[in-house]
C-alpha cells in the first residue's frame, strides 16, 4: 500500500495526533460538524491572507481560490516561475511526498522569498514546525528558497484614520529558526507515512493532544470508545460561615451589579483600536440601594440599567460615559471575575483619557463575587468542580436559568452583536438587540440571587 503525499495541513496534523491524520485521510465523514466560532476562526485567516496580499501588490493568485485543484496550481506556479512572475499568490508546490501552499512567494534581488501569513499577533511554536515544513517542500520541489518569513498581525498598531497596512503587519524572518529544523521532518515524514501505509487505525487514547495547539475535529468521534466517567464529584458541601461574613463585610450601599459584552476584530475598526482588541458594547447594571432590613420597606430598592452599542459605530464613548453616569461615586462594583472587567474599563481610560479619573474612581470599587466561590468558601457538588457563574447559579439558585434565553453566553453575544454589521431587517435587528439585553441583563440578575444565597 502506497502512502499518499503528505499536504502541510496533513503533516501539522499527524504531529499533533497520528490517529487524526489516519481519521482525516480514511473516515473524513466521521469528523464533527465546524462550529460557527471555528468557521469564523477560518474566515479571520483568509480575510488577514488577502489583506497581507497588498504588502506585495500585482500578483496572480494560484489557487483561483481553489485549494482543492492543487496539482494543477503546481503546474501552474512552474508556468509563472518560468516565465518571471515577480510576486505569486498561493504558489503551490509538490516534491513527489510532499504538497503545500505558500501564502505570499516574491522574487527578490538575490533570489526568491517567501511569506507564511498568520492571522495571530506573535509566532506561536506550532507555526514554526508550519514554515519549516513549507521550506522543506519548497527546496525538495526544486526552487531553493534564499528566505522565508512569517508575517504575523502587529498587536501595537493603533489605528488612526485609515488602515495602515504596513504597520498592521510584522514581517519576521524564520530561516534561523526553521533551517536547523530541517534534517528532523524527513523522519516526521517517514513515521506518518509507515502508520499510514499500515492500513490500521493508530490506537491513541483522549488526552492533551485533542484540543492543543488545536481543537481536534475527531473528538466526538474518539469520545464514542471512551468509558463515561461515573464518578460524581465527591467533594461535599462546603459551607465557610466566617470567609463569607468577611467577604460580605466588605461591601458597601448601594451595590452595583454590573457585567461587559465584548467584541473582538482581528483588523480594528475604530480609531484608538488594535488588533483583537476585545471592545466592550453592552452593559448591564442591577442596583440595590440599600441593606435587607431597609430592601422589605421598598419595592423599588432594586433598579435595572442597561446599554447596548448600535453597529457599526463604536459603541466605546457611549458605553462608559452611561456606565460611568449610573455607577455613582460611592458603593461597591459588584462583578464576576474581576480581571476581565477591570482590564476593560483600563484600556477604556487608555484610549480615551477624558474618562480616565472617574473610570480609576470605579476601579477601586470593584468587588469580584467569584472570588468566595473559587476560594470554596461555599461549595456544593452541582457546582461540578466549577465556580463560572454558569456552574454556581443552577447550583444556589435552581429557579433562575438561561434555558429560555436565546443568547445563553458570552461567544452568542460577541456573534450576535457582530451579525448585526450587516442585517438590513428591521424586524431581525429589534429582535436580535432584544435577546442581547436580555441576556446581559440576566447575568447581573444572576449575581443578585447569588449574593442573596451568602
């Protein structure tokens, strides 16, 4: 039995997981359905290569945006070689054991270099062993390679007017990194190809190698032969009276509830942005005025505020100048995880100094009410060995639940809010905007009756 050729993809897979090469190339119809997020990982990758393109203006694209017709985009790449094409889109190449697609191939003045484009903001190791086995299919096909460069998102690149393309790439060459790697793939290459010339599936166990560097597309299928794990988590209730008091102590009416939603663009889009900077365009406020005793005299003591960005205008300037107007100046900032709100509100104050001292005020108000659950100090088995919001709430207070919610966490929102760029239906637009606020609404009431169970 005959292995087959090795494409790039193939070859980062099988050194992640032999089993899921043997899966990809023999039971392709076993592998999970693409989740929106992972389809829109793979849209960000393309749409960053195209932009890439103009840092190499006027040339011809191999592929015709066609991967699938790669012997043809071979021939085709010799053809544009031979006849001096300076700059080559997608130039294919294949050495007989090997295929792969080079983003960006550039005749230079000593010699030809190439462009591996990636759509993170730094080099990440998995990235590397990807060019060094590009190189290697490059120079085994007979076009020696005088450089190869990864060209990576620029994550200190403030957009100020129009996009600045040369800023918001770095270009970073590799050849120090990836010639020394050289004389190890062909023993890669040997190893994958012997498991699949052997016909059998490899018998590798679930483990680390599912979800890193990448989550597997196998692993519902891999899931199937593993035994369930019916142990139930043993640790018992767990109910620390003192920690809590203290914790309790702390706080100060009236109390503010209050959650962020976050977008992230990989290209920014708005001035004072960078790349994957995750821009906040919700909140969410519950208020109580003031302590149990006073509450039972007063069926307005809770209060509800709320803020929802409208696309495609930045929502950040709006955002905190109504946050900032209903936090008052005293009282205690009540949220969940205190690290991702904090950092927010911080690049708020970066970017738009003119807030930076009532936004430092709210700062050190902040109390984080995950913190008396990751610390155990109240515990019980339906948490699950979590302490998310999503595992505490169903746990203390069964009543109150996300099930009926259309948006049931924080990826939905980002989605739903990113869909809205470009819907055009009045009626969608409404009811999108409506399942938003309900759904960040829902997670300042959740800290509520969660704040009531202590």
């Amino acid at each position: 039995m005959n292995a087959p050729m090795i494409s790039k993809s193939s070859f980062i897979r099988g050194m992640q997981c032999p089993k899921s090469l043997w899966l990809h190339l023999n039971q392709p119809d076993d592998r999970d359905e693409i989740s929106k997020q992972q389809q829109q990982v793979f849209d960000i990758g393309h749409n960053i290569g195209f932009l890439a393109q103009q840092l190499f203006p006027g040339g011809i694209d191999v592929s015709r945006g066609d991967h699938s017709k790669i012997f043809e985009a071979v021939t085709f790449t010799k053809e544009l070689i031979a006849k001096g094409q300076p700059v080559i889109y997608e130039a294919a190449f294949s050495d007989g054991e090997t295929l792969c697609y080079m983003d960006i191939l550039v005749k230079e003045k000593d010699g030809w270099a190439a462009y591996e484009v990636k759509a993170s903001t730094g080099i990440k190791d998995y990235q590397i062993m990807d060019v060094a086995f590009q190189y290697f299919a490059i120079n085994g096909s007979g076009l020696p390679l005088k450089r190869v460069s990864l060209v990576h998102l620029n994550n200190q690149y403030v957009r100020r007017g129009d996009l600045d393309i040369r800023q918001l790439f770095t270009i970073e060459m590799m050849n120090d990194r990836v010639i020394p790697m050289q004389e190890t793939i062909p023993g890669e290459l040997l190893k994958l190809q012997q498991m699949l010339k052997t016909g059998a599936m490899p018998d590798i166990s679930m483990g680390r190698q599912c979800t890193k560097p990448f989550p597997c597309d196998f692993q519902g299928f891999c899931s199937q032969s593993c035994a369930p794990d019916e142990e139930n988590n043993p640790n018992p209730v767990r109910r620390d009276q003192g920690a809590l008091d203290e914790f309790l102590a702390q706080l100060e009416y009236p109390l503010y509830f209050m959650d962020f939603e976050t977008i992230q663009f990989a290209v920014p889009q708005y001035d004072e942005s960078r790349p994957y900077q995750q821009i906040p365009f919700q909140w969410s406020v519950h208020i109580i005025q003031s302590s149990e005793v006073e509450r039972k005299r007063s069926s307005e003591n809770i209060q509800h505020h709320e803020y929802l960005g409208i696309p495609p205008a930045d929502p950040r300037a709006e955002f905190i100048r109504s946050l900032l107007d209903h936090l008052g100046d005293h009282g205690s900032v009540i949220v969940w995880n205190q690290a991702f709100e904090k950092t927010r509100l911080k690049e708020i104050a970066r970017d738009f100094p003119e807030f930076s001292d009532r936004i430092e005020s709210v700062l050190e108000r902040v109390v984080d009410l995950m913190i008396p659950f990751r610390r155990k100090h109240l515990y019980t088995p339906e948490m699950n060995g979590s302490y998310s919001l999503k595992a505490v709430l169903p746990a203390l207070v069964p009543d109150l639940s996300y099930d009926d919610l259309e948006i049931q966490e924080g990826g939905k929102a980002s989605e739903t809010y990113e869909s809205l760029y470009n819907d055009t239906d009045p009626e969608s637009i409404i009811r999108k905007r409506e399942n938003l606020l309900r759904y960040c609404e829902m997670d300042t009431l959740s800290m509520v009756r969660i704040l009531e169970k202590l």
